[in-house]
C-alpha cells in the first residue's frame, strides 16, 4: 500500500519539514490524500524574509531573462499534463477534461505573460522647462503575497506569479487548505526549472493564522487574493496597518439577461455550460436569470430538462461525468439551505433541488429554480453550486435595473439578435465584463475585474500585468 505523502513547505529555494500537519480529502469519497504544513508565524516570516533577500537581484535581470524561467516552468508543466491533473481532480473535485483544460490554460498564461517582456514600457512626458526630460519608469513592487481559492487553484498561482514575476517582483503563495497538493507540484517544477531562490515560495496553512501573517506584515508589498468578500474585508482590515496595495477578486452573482428575441437554443446551452463548469464554483458562472415574459415558459421547460440531463458522480470512477462534487461539507451544506429557503419562499423547483445521494462525496443535483424574486436570497447572494434561479422580466430596463441591483459587480451575459439591444445593455449594465451571446469563460489577454464587492483591481493582460508595478517619474535634467 502506498504511503500518504507528507508535503514541505517551499521557501528560499528549499523544500522544509513543518512541525504540524493538515490533512487533504478528496471531496467525491473521503480519502486521505496527503498531509500538508500547518504553517506557524515563523514559517511565514521565514518566506517573506526569502523573498525580500531575493527581490533586489531577479529586479535587476532583465525581463526576458526573468520571462525565459515562465517559459520553462510552462514547458515542464506541459510535459506532466496527465499527473497535474488527475492531482487537481482528486483534490478539488473537478471533471478531468477540466482539470486538463486548466493545467494547459496555466501553461499558456505562463507563456503569454512571458511574452510581456519586452513590453514593459514607461512614458517619456514632455517637460515645461527648456533642456529637461521628465521620464515615467515602471518598476516592481517588492514582495507580493498571493492567496489562492480552492476552485481553479493551478492556474491561480500562475495568475498571480506569472505577471509579479516577470515585472520583478517576487511572491510567496499560500494555497488553500483544500487543494495545497497540486501548488507543492508546481513548486518542485520550479525547483527544477533552477528559479534563483526566494524568487517564487509556498506556505501553507489556514487563512486565520497564516493569511492573517502574510496579510499584516509590513515586508509584503502588495496582497493578491482570490476568495470570498467575507475574506476580501478580512484582509483589507488586516492590511491596513501598512496600507499594503491590494488587488481582490471576490467572486460573483452573475446575471444572464435573455430576451424576447433571442437564440434560445444557444441560451440555454451557454447558460447552462456556465452553470455547471465545475460544479457551479466559478466566480463567473451564470448565477441567475432574467427573462423576458415572452420567451419564459419555453426557456424554463428547455432549461429545466438540459440541467435535469446532466451527468454527476465521482469524476475519477466515473470520467465522463459533467460534474464532480461541492468541494466540501460547508459548501454543500450553502447551496441546499439556500434552495430550502427559496422554495420556502415561494420559487417553484422545475427540476432537482436536493443531495444527490451516492453513497459518498458532496453531490447536489442539477436544480432549476422558477418564480423566483429580487427580494429571495438566492437572486442575491452567491450560490457556488449547480443551482439556476429564474425570474420573469417585462423588458430589457427591468432586467438591467435588477442585474444592477446586487453587491457584486464581476461578470454579466445578455442574449439578444439585437445590436442595439446588446450595445444598450453594455451601456448600462455596471459590471467588470459582460458576454454577449456566449458562455461565460475569460480570455487570458482580457482583463478580470469586477465592480461594487466583487473586488478591487483585476488581472490579466496588459492592466492585470501593470498591477504588479508603481511609477516612478524621473525629472532629468542634464
Ligand atoms: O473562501 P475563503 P471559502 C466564495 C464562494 C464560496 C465562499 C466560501 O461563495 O462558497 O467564498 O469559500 C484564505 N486572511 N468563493 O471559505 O475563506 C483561505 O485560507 C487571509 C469565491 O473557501 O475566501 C483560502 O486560501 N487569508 C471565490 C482563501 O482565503 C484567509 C473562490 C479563500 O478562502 C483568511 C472561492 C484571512 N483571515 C470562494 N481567511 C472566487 N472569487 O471565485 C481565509 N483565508
């Protein structure tokens, strides 16, 4: 029988015994995976203090030599394809085929935030006085701290390290205590690629005490998060001692407008993939619906069987199931008191509505919920789970006041053959980012930023990669 592997926190360049341990299931039947460090405070401060040593010297490489160590990082990664995923799905829960399409995205965001290197630019601003040059350079913050969320947790690191570090910086991460196993496999493939050490470190633990640790300490330069807007506050409270730089993003409640003239059949098919990608855990993911009166009873009927139709189970037995379990006990428990209350409340349950009982791991059916109101729990907050509530709308200005009308800002949809619909609604819906006539999934050249609690700053592309720097203007004369 093979043993549990017992993983080492990464700082400065080496792997560290920990003196106390957590344990990692995986979430579709129980099984101890591994043991991963239960970081202290002096683990934590051990990290950072390796990557204030190391950040004056990976600064002053230039930056396509600091891009080549992305590029070979994203070879390596790509070399062990079939591994890093089955790690991923073991411990997060999601369907293979995702967890290979989020082990090669990782890759290639590696690679395209590599490809910035030589377009790192400043500005040069003409001057009032005669003889001077005034000149913008951008420059690395320092240490950044990246927190990962469990639900996408390989391609978080790279969403994080690849940008801080190809403009210079250098990172300490702490992976979720749900899904480590697959972040202490991306750091050995950086041992091997030879990073300079102290460039790129692991910690893990739980959010109270190392989070907390990484998140208050005056040596981090900027704090990176992706999680809950209960966390998000936590840490903007805890950084505001040292008025660390903060870039959150803090999930979502998407809304999927669909209107009287729209392609129902793509509808329901976009809207649908973009509730059940991994299980309804994304932050993007469709998360409620407005319909125009119109077209409501054949979307509900359409919508009601497609969900009805997918396939669950355990995404290691079973590979070609659509989706794979909640990922833990909490988050199964949410989703089915969130659809108690609403039934409670008067929504009508189209299909689904409770624990899928397999005789093991955390299942909840593919719900649909119809009849649904503003003022029902489910329409505001965030499900995380396969879980699609919908209301009937009148027009496209109700459906945009409602779509408004939410603590969270990140991503929307609205499906309409109209142009001008489309156009009004971009106009006017007050969201990060807004799909027009397809599922919703972010390119890696966007830029991911919400609006209201969803979060502060964004990532990706070329707005993303500037998070990472601060100007400094030079008054040069001579
Ligand atoms: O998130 P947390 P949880 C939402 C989603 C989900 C809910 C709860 O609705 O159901 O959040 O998930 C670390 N200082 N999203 O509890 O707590 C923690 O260790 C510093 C949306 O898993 O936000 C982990 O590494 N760090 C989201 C990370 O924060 C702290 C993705 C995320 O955990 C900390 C995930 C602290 N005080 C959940 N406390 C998205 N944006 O997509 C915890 N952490």
């Amino acid at each position: 029988m093979s043993q549990t592997p017992t993983h080492q926190n990464y700082i400065n360049g080496a792997f560290i015994d920990a003196v106390e341990h957590l344990e990692v299931h995986n979430p579709a039947n129980g099984a101890l995976l591994s043991r991963v460090p239960e970081s202290r405070a002096e683990d934590v401060e051990r990290a950072i203090a390796a990557a204030n040593d190391a950040k004056k010297a990976w600064a002053a490489l230039p930056a396509v030599e600091r891009a080549s160590y992305l590029r070979k990082i994203a070879t390596r990664i790509r070399d062990n394809v079939p591994a890093l995923a089955r790690m991923i799905t073991e411990e997060q829960g999601k369907v293979s085929g995702l967890a290979e399409v989020e082990v090669n995205f990782t890759a290639d965001y590696l690679d395209y935030m590599a490809e910035w290197a030589r377009r790192i630019e400043g500005e040069v601003i003409e001057s009032d006085r005669p003889g001077e040059t005034i000149l913008m350079l951008r420059k690395p913050l320092g240490v950044v701290a990246g927190i990962l969320p469990w639900n996408f947790p390989f391609f978080l690191i790279a969403r994080k390290m690849a940008p801080a570090l190809v403009t210079g910086n250098t990172i300490v991460i702490k992976p979720s205590e749900e899904t480590p196993n697959n972040c202490f496999a991306f750091a050995r493939l950086v041992e091997e690629v030879g990073l300079p050490k102290g460039v790129f470190n692991v910690v893990s633990g739980a959010g109270a005490s190392v989070g907390q640790a990484l998140t208050g300490s005056s040596r981090v330069d900027m704090i990176s998060f992706t999680g809950s807007v209960a966390t998000g506050s936590r840490i903007m409270a805890n950084a505001a001692g040292n008025l660390t730089k903060l870039n959150l993003e803090l999930g979502g409640k998407a809304p999927a407008i669909v209107l009287g003239d729209a392609d129902l059949d793509l509808a329901v098919k976009a809207i649908r993939a973009s509730r059940i990608i991994n299980t309804g855990q994304v932050c993007n993911c469709a998360e409620r619906v407005y319909v125009e009166r119109t077209v409501a009873d054949e979307f509900v009927t359409r919508m009601g069987k497609a969900m009805a139709a997918t396939t669950f189970g355990d995404p290691l037995a079973q590979p070609d199931v659509e989706m794979g379990p909640l990922i833990n006990r909490a988050g199964l428990d949410k989703v089915g008191r969130m659809v108690k209350a609403a039934v409670g409340e008067g929504a009508e349950l189209i299909t689904g509505g409770a624990v899928a009982d397999l005789g093991h791991g955390f299942h909840y059916q593919p719900t649909v919920l119809a009849g649904c109101r503003a003022d029902m729990g489910i329409m505001r907050q965030e499900i995380f789970g396969p879980v699609l509530p919908i209301q009937v709308v009148d027009s496209l200005d109700e459906a945009i006041v409602l779509a408004n009308d939410s603590d969270y800002g990140l991503t929307s949809s609205v499906y309409t053959r109209s142009l001008a619909n489309a156009m009004r609604a971009c106009r006017e819906i007050d969201y990060g980012e807004t799909y027009i006539n397809r599922e919703n999934f972010e390119a890696m050249q966007g830029y991911h930023a919400g609006v209201r609690k969803s979060g502060i700053g964004g990532a990706d592309g070329k707005h993303g990669l500037y998070e990472y720097t601060h100007t400094q203007v030079v008054y040069l004369e001579a």
